[in-house]
C-alpha cells in the first residue's frame, strides 16, 4: 500500500537534505563550526520531530513533536540570518534556504492550529 502525500514531512526532508551540504561548506570553505553546527543540528531536527509526529501515539503527542519541530524551525531561520547577516554566507546562498523554511514555519503552524483545536 503506498503512503499518502506528507507536504511537512517532505519539506522538512528536503530542507534537511539542503542544510547538510550548507553547513558542510561553510566548515570547509569559511572554517565556521560553531554556527554551522547548531544550523546543521537544528536544521536536521525539523524533519526527525516531525517523523516522530507522524508516528505519534496520541494527538496531545503529535501536537507536542509539530510543536518542536516548529520551535526548530525558528532556531534554523534565526542561524541562517546570523550567517548572512555576518557575511558568512551571501544572501543569493542563504536565500531559498530561509524561504523553505519560512514554507515549514507556515506549515507547522498550520497543522498545529488545527491539532490544538482537535484536542480541546
């Protein structure tokens, strides 16, 4: 049987797929770690939470791992505008990276909106 569409849990793949070689680089290329690392892991945890949502046992328990998952989303865009805001990255390599997660921040918002109204 195949799986439905997941917009959110697809986004948040891609993202993490695009954040890995990012911060990659800027280790590489800038031999910036702190920053990249804290991207990189708040980056990748979007998606984690959101799979553990899916897979939650309880709608209180979706709820709290979308809730997460969107508190990493704003971790992640607030690293992405420090690193372009310090120049470490120009804004033409930093720019679709805070658009998809802007995308993520609207789409979790949504979906937890709706699962706190299903809860009460």
């Amino acid at each position: 049987m195949k799986e439905r569409p997941n917009p959110v849990r697809e986004k948040s793949y891609e993202f993490a797929l695009k954040i890995i070689p990012f911060c990659r680089d800027l280790m590489e290329r800038k031999k910036e770690y702190i920053l990249s690392r804290q991207l990189l892991r708040s980056g990748t945890s979007i998606g984690a939470n959101v799979e553990e949502g899916v897979n939650a046992q309880s709608k209180k328990d979706f709820a709290n791992k979308m809730s997460i998952a969107l508190k990493e989303s704003y971790e992640s865009r607030y690293w992405l505008s420090l690193i372009r805001d310090s120049r470490l990255a120009t804004q033409n390599e930093i720019g679709n990276l805070l658009m998809n997660v802007q995308e993520l921040i609207a789409l979790l918002t949504a979906i937890l909106k709706s699962a706190r109204s299903s809860i009460s």
